[in-house]
C-alpha cells in the first residue's frame, strides 16, 4: 500500500549539513532557516535534533499566531516554575529560563557538554519579547539557536546585529523536477510517468506538503492510476480537494477580511495587473500577501507585472472557494477597474471561464474566443463548455471544430469525428476551412497511419476554397490553396518520397516566406525538419525545427492548432543530435511552454526520455522511461508512439536481462496493431527483431533485423537504415559493416561519426583500434557496442597472435584469467550458458535437451560464441571457463532460469 514508507528528507542535505555545521561551531551560535509554508523546515531542524541530541540538550519552541500578543507567550513550556507575579518582569524570566535550561536534560548532565539548543518554530509568529530574549541569551554564549521562519524580514528587527556572526542564514528552495519526481515514487512506493510528475511540480511549486497531499487526492480520485505498476496520469483534471484543499484554506482563513478578499480577486482575476490591484485599492494588501508568500509579482513581456497566486494550486482552490454572489460582485468590480487595462489572452480566457461559471451572459463571439483559446492553451475541458454555449447560429461550425479539437486533446475519437462532420462543406469562410483541415488531418494521422485519407480530403479542401473563393480576398484565397498543396506534399513524406517532397518543400517555403504566410511557413518549416531528419540531416533540421518552434512562441491562433505537430518532429531532432539539456527544459521542466500540452500527448514525455538515456548508455533509465512510456500510451495514445516504445522497451529490458519486462513487452507488441507510415513500421519490426533476439538468442530474429534494414535500404529511408544497422552492429552483427561505413559518411549528428570509427576498424580488421575505442570510450558509444568491439578485438587479435592487444583487452575486461563467466564480452544470456555446458563435456544434443532447444539451434549459439570469443574448438572454452559448477548444479540453475 502506497504512503505507509518512512519519508526521508529529500533535496536537503547540503541545507542539513549547513546547519549542524553552524550549530556546532564554538559557543553562542545558531542558525536561521527561512522557507513558505510546507517546503520542510521543521523536518530540517527534527534530522537537526536527532543528530545532536547526544551532544547537547534539545528544547522546542513552539509559536503561534494566538499567543503573539502575549509577552513570554511563546516560552511558556520552558517557564513552569515561573510565579504568575513574575511574568511581566523581564529579569525574571529571563532566570527562571536559564534554571530550565540548566537541568539534566535527556541524559546529559547538567552543566557539562554544549550550551543547549532551542529551536524555534514559526518565529514569524513569536511574541516580540520572547524572541529578543533568546537573542540575549544567543549573545551571552547561553544558549545555541535554531529560528525557523517564513522569511528572514520578519525577523531582522530583533536579529539584525547578529547576521553576519552568531546566526548564518539558510533559505530551503522549492523541490525541482528530478526531486519531484523522485518524493512520488517514494510515495507512491512505485514509477510515476514524468508527465504526471512534472504536472505535479508545476501544480504545486514543488511544495512538499502539498505534494504529498496532492498525490494521495490524486490516487484517490483516479487522476493517478497504475498499470503494470506503473503510476500514470489520466486525461483526468488533477485535484484540488480533500486534504489538499484543506492544506490552502488553512493559509487563506488566517488572513483578515480586507486580505482575503483581494487574495480572492487575485485568484479569480489571475493573472491581474499590478496597475488593476491598485484601481481596486488592493496597496496594502499586495504588500501582506506577497511577504505571507501568498501571492508573487512576475514580469510579463506584454502586460508588465502582473499578481499571481504563489502557486497554481492557491488559484484552483481559492476559486472553489468564493461564494457566488461574493464571486459575481468581484467580477463586477473588476470588470469596471480593467477599463482601458490591458490583460492579455489569459486574462480575457479567465474573465469569460469566470462568467460561464457565474451563468452569466457572454457574447457568442466572446465564447468561440475562449473556446480557440482554451484549446491553443490544452484546456479542452474549459474549451468544450464554452464551445456548448454557442447557439445554433452562423457561429454553429467554428465551434464544433472547437469541439472536435478538444475531443482530441481527452482521446475521444469517435465524438470528435461526430463533431468534425460536414465543417468543411458548411464552413463560412476560409479561416474556419482552414481549421477544420487542420482537425480533419490531426484526426486522420491519430486514427491511421495509412496516406488513403490524403487525396480525398484534399478534393474536399479544393472544393471549399472553390465556394467560398468569390467573397474572400484573392490573397486568401491564394493561401488557402497553398495549405491544400501542403498537403500533398505530406502525403509525399509519409509515403518515403523524400526526393520530390524536399524539392516541393523548398518552394513553399520561400513563396510562404515572401508572403508572410505565416502558418504555411510554420507548416514547411517542420515537414522540412522531418524530411531532413529521415535522410540523415538532423544538424540542418534543427534549424528549421528551432525555426518552427520559435513561430509557435507568438504565432496565430491557426498555428496553434499546429503546435503538437511541430513540437515531436523538434523532439526527434534534439534525441538524434544528443542534445539533453534542451530536451530535458522542453519536456521534462514544469516551466515548459509547451507543458501543459504534454499532459494530453500520451507517453511522449517519457518517450523521449527513455530515448534519451538509451542513446546516454543508461539502459536501466531508458527501460524505465520506455515502460512508463508504453503504459501511458496504452490509456491515450495522439502519436502512435506504443508499437515503438514497445519495441525500445524490450530492446533495452532484454539488453539488462530483465526478461519478465522484456518478455511482457515483446507480448504487448504482437497484440498491438501496426501504426504509422511505412518507415515507421519498419522501424518498429526491425527494433522489436533486436529485442526478440535479446530475449530468446533465436538467429531467425537477427536475420529478420538484417532483413528489415536491407528493406529500408531499398526504400531510401536512411535514417531508419542506420538506426537498424546500428542495432545489428550492437548485437554483434559485423557482416554489414561495410554498408554501415558507407551509411554513415556525410550522416550528422554524433552517433554516426562513432559508427564510421567503428565500422572502419571492423571493415580494416584492426583490432587495435577496436580495443582504442573501448579503452576511450565516446559518450556514443554504448555498453552493448563497447563489448561488441571488445569481442571483436578479441576474435581478431586471436587469429593473429597480438599479444599486446590480447594484454590490453585482458586489462580491459578486468578477467586476466579469473574465469568470470559474466564479464565475457559480446556473450548474450543463453550464449554464456551453453558455453558452460559445452566446456563440461556435454554433447549438442544433450544440450537440446537440457535446454529444450533444437540441435541446430545449439549449433548456432557454439558457432557465433567462436567467432565472437575468436576460437575454433571446444578446449579453448576450457581455458576461459575454469572454474566450473557441479554439472548438475549448473543445469538445476539453467533449469530454474527457464
């Protein structure tokens, strides 16, 4: 049962260690720790205390907003013996405090070891008294001191003269992403996708109590759900009730009338203004909010500063909060201060979110606003109520298109091809023409992998721009009938003919360039990144790639509808050109401009995250990412990325040995229909052949891998052919070398100048630079491969007697003749086992049976374990193996592994 794990602290060591440092410096020192509500404070100075418990006796003081007004309030704990006369003389109390701490205390007896430490909790809310008591006491040498605080200004009028001596001063940040993520699955006892991480962090701020309370809300209202124990997002709305609200309303009640009713204007309005708040004559409330860290001022490019709620979370649930009529009279209010002010996109969508759910009257142009503008920002649900709103009128087609498109975003094919029905023979114009094509090939590529959709749709596009062509500008009209040629030219890419789409691709892009058209530039420039990726030019895709996603940024609400389709073919070019830390801020980063989009594209941030550990030689990563991929792609998948992160998945779960991962996978591979243009398929045969071949050793597996990358080669498709060549090579399939050396000439991206390395050394015979390579390895190259090469080296320098390369590779394997079975270079699972057998003497076909294997296929394991080991006869397999098990321990074991 998930939540019944100890918590450790997580993300505060150096802050803990900073800490004890200074509180066990000589006499009379402290420290100050200052964070919101909730980031950990009281867990830093507890792990404090525990680990100076033996050293010094340990006193807790405890302050509170209700005994603030009362002198000493705070000590009362520590004052027992104090007489009721004597509370209000300082000298008093200040005696009767040094008696307690002068008492035995845990086990250490009184006057012996450190002074004793008083820790502080809350010091934002002692009484002023107490707190400049301990500050005399501090400086005396009498005690040691521990202030825990909102923020260090709440405190600096009693402690300012010590700063910079007795108290060193520790702020406890937010958790980040990985630390995130990391708290979850310690929660949750179990994986959690990235994407419902990083949700998570972007909800809360990477708060750790609210975080903690979210994931349990989350698991209880199935925002959160496990497959194959594996914690994923649904298409769900995260939660703000439960113990979670109960968590922010215990901040919001603390505040007084005037607070709590700009807090609420702030939330409901936000992002509000700064020039808003002060119409509303919010001045001093801004003020007591932002130093409660309640509320923060940002910087926005078009609006200036603007108020927020600390957190998103204080937003979604202080608008829960807000009683209908109070709320309707705030809108009022605002609407009248926001005369004249401008509030952007996200401050108009909010206003008309508000209203709709007030009940009130909003125009209809005013709803297919919010309802594009919902959408362009992945809020489909916001998107389909102001959508329904819209009456029956002229407005009737832009907003079912508006309907469909979020359909989309939650997975609802079917109601989003009901909602897409007859738009494009009813459309009004050409703008909504234009977005019903964009839906209408958004739901095509979801729905099919097939190119039949492309031609018949395009007759449809033609014969709207033909209707509607008499009433609309010739300039539209041109544009239009540009977009119907796109069209046509990715059909051109999804069928593999990369010749004529690059040249048709070309030209578009300069007349949408001389134009100004910029949606059909967006377009171009992304289908031109795809088309130089797949021909193995990913160092110029990235600038177009770049060049599109930087159109998105403040591109029209038409290029929106584009976003999903220019953000993965960007993805594949930063996995091939290695470039991490850019993947990890588009993807894996709650400041993402493209996060809240993610949410609804399936596994596509663990995709591309197990793709980039499996390229970054972490395998155990990659199969974790790969799974979490698959398993969230199982419940929504827009991309049709499950056959492949299937086929990934096995790949690097059979290269660990993790066989029940593999074996699942390589199950839930056949039971899932093919998906995508042909290449892709290809891909995901060749690559599923490889994870086949890792599970079972079975040589029909890597001739269907060969076969699949000779089938590539036929069709042109490069960089499939080098991906599945490379994957040969990794498996110790050197044969193809010689077409992998003439592959990857004039390839970019890093990988590819590896492989040109390596397929050299193989095609040379060189087994010396096979060894260079191992010995000084390229973060390309991988584990799989660097064993391969070791094995190569190895057969080589055999064959031609190079004792200083078979000194070397020794060196390298770490064997030196110690018989470690597991570090055999090259040798798969079933490879090692058979080698075993054969050198204890046992016959091929006692082996069979052994093994429940044909005589023939135990041949072809003996036979690739002399190539790769370079020998020729059994005694040789003596030599490497020469400890050896009891025969029949080895087959009990062999047997149990079956």
């Amino acid at each position: 049962m998930y939540g019944l794990n100890p918590r450790p602290l997580m993300g505060r060591d150096t802050v803990l260690s900073s800490v004890l440092e200074s509180l066990t410096r000589p006499a009379g020192h402290g420290a100050v720790v200052a964070a919101e509500t909730g980031l950990g404070k009281t867990a830093v100075a507890a792990a404090a205390a525990q680990k100076l418990q033996e050293k010094m006796p340990v006193h807790w003081v405890y302050s509170s907003p209700a005994l603030q007004s009362v002198p000493y309030g705070a000590l009362a704990s520590l004052l027992p013996d104090l007489a009721p006369g004597q509370t209000g003389s300082p000298l008093a109390v200040m005696r009767a405090l040094i008696g307690k701490l002068s008492e035995p205390t845990g086990g250490l007896p009184a006057g012996q070891g450190a002074e004793p430490l008083i820790i502080v909790d809350d010091a934002h809310d002692i009484d002023g008294p107490s707190l400049d008591l301990l500050a005399q006491l501090l400086e005396a040498r009498h005690i040691r001191l521990l202030v825990l605080t909102r923020s260090f200004p709440d405190i600096s009028g009693v402690l300012p003269h010590t700063w910079d001596g007795q108290l060193s001063r520790h702020r406890l940040l937010p958790l980040d992403e990985r630390q995130v993520l990391s708290l979850c699955q310690q929660e949750l006892q179990g994986q959690i996708s990235a994407a419902a991480a990083v949700e998570l962090a972007r909800l809360t701020g990477g708060n750790p109590m609210y975080l903690l309370a979210v994931v349990d809300e989350a698991v209880r209202s199935g925002f959160l759900v496990q497959r194959q124990g594996i914690w994923v997002a649904t298409n769900g709305v995260p939660p703000v009730g439960g113990r979670v609200g109960d968590l922010v309303k215990t901040q919001i009640r603390g505040l007084d009338h005037e607070d709590r009713a700009a807090m609420e204007a702030i939330c409901l309005a936000e992002p509000l203004p700064l020039a808003a708040g002060f119409r509303l004559g919010l001045h001093e409330s801004m003020d007591r909010l932002t130093d409660s860290l309640l509320v923060k001022v940002s910087a926005d490019a078009r609006l200036g500063q603007v108020l927020r709620p600390l957190h998103p979370l204080y937003g979604d649930v202080v608008r829960g909060m807000v009683p209908a009529v109070r709320s309707a009279r705030l809108l009022q209010q605002l609407q009248h201060a926001l005369d004249g002010v401008e509030v952007g996109e996200e401050g108009v969508l909010r206003r008309i979110s508000w209203a709709l759910a007030l009940g009130a009257d909003i125009p209809e142009q005013q709803l297919l606003f919010a309802a594009e503008t919902a959408n362009n920002r992945s809020d489909p649900r916001l998107a389909l109520r102001a959508a329904a709103a819209v009456g029956r009128g002229e407005l009737r087609i832009p907003a079912q298109i508006q309907e469909a498109r979020a359909l989309l975003l939650l997975g609802e094919a079917g109601p989003a091809a009901a909602a897409l029905e007859g738009t494009l023979e009813q459309a009004p114009d050409l703008r909504t023409v234009k977005q019903a094509m964009l839906v209408h090939i958004q739901f095509a590529m979801t729905a099919t992998g097939e190119t039949d959709w492309v031609g018949p749709l395009a007759v449809v596009w033609t014969r709207a721009i033909d209707r509607l062509s008499k009433d609309e500008p010739l300039e539209a009209v041109e544009r239009a009938r540009c977009g119907a040629q796109l069209l046509g030219t990715l059909r051109m890419v999804r069928e593999g003919d990369y010749v004529h789409a690059e040249l048709e691709l070309a030209q578009m892009l300069r007349r949408a360039r001389e134009s100004a058209d910029r949606d059909a530039t967006l377009f171009a420039e992304a289908l031109t990144a795809e088309v130089l990726m797949a021909t193995g030019r990913a160092q110029t895709a990235l600038e177009h790639s770049t060049a599109a996603m930087q159109m998105l940024q403040d591109g029209s609400a038409e290029s929106q509808l584009m976003g999903t389709f220019v953000l993965h073919r960007h993805l594949d070019v930063l996995v091939w050109l290695g470039e991490w830390e850019q993947l990890q801020e588009t993807v894996g980063s709650a400041d993402s401009p493209v996060q809240p989009a993610l949410l609804y594209s399936g596994g596509v941030v663990d995709f591309a995250l197990g793709m980039s550990r499996l390229r970054s030689n972490a395998p155990d990563d990659a199969a974790r990412h790969l799974s979490a991929a698959a398993e969230a792609a199982a419940l929504h998948d827009p991309q049709g990325i499950l056959p492949l992160a299937l086929a990934l998945g096995s790949f690097a779960a059979g290269s660990l040995g993790q066989r029940d991962l593999a074996g699942r996978m390589l199950a839930e591979a056949g039971r899932t229909a093919p998906r995508g243009p042909e290449q892709f398929r290809l891909l995901v045969e060749g690559i599923l052949a490889g994870g086949r071949y890792l599970w079972d050793s079975d040589e029909a597996s890597m001739k269907a891998l060969r076969e699949s990358a000779e089938q590539a080669q036929e069709r042109s498709f490069t960089a499939v052919e080098f991906t599945l060549r490379h994957l040969y090579l990794r498996l110790g399939g050197f044969d193809d070398a010689g077409r992998l050396l003439k592959v990857t000439e004039g390839f970019e991206g890093p990988q590819a100048a590896v492989l040109n390395r390596v397929a050299r050394a193989v095609v040379d015979q060189d087994c010396e630079a096979l060894a260079a390579l191992v010995a000084d390895p390229d973060p390309e190259m991988d584990g799989l491969l660097a064993k391969q090469c070791l094995a190569e080296a190895l057969r080589l320098a055999r064959r031609s007697n190079n004792k200083a390369v078979l000194t070397r590779i020794e060196r390298l394997t770490g064997r030196r003749g110690s018989g470690n079975r597991g570090s055999l270079p090259g040798l798969t699972r079933r490879e090692r086992d058979i080698a075993a057998l054969v050198a204890d003497g046992h016959r091929n076909a006692e082996i069979a049976g052994m093994l429940n294997l044909s005589v023939r296929t135990v041949e072809g394991h003996i036979y690739r374990t002399y190539e790769k080991l370079g020998i020729s006869r059994r005694e040789e397999l003596k030599e490497i193996f020469p400890q050896l098990d009891q025969p029949s321990g080895r087959q009990n074991r062999i047997a149990g592994a079956e």
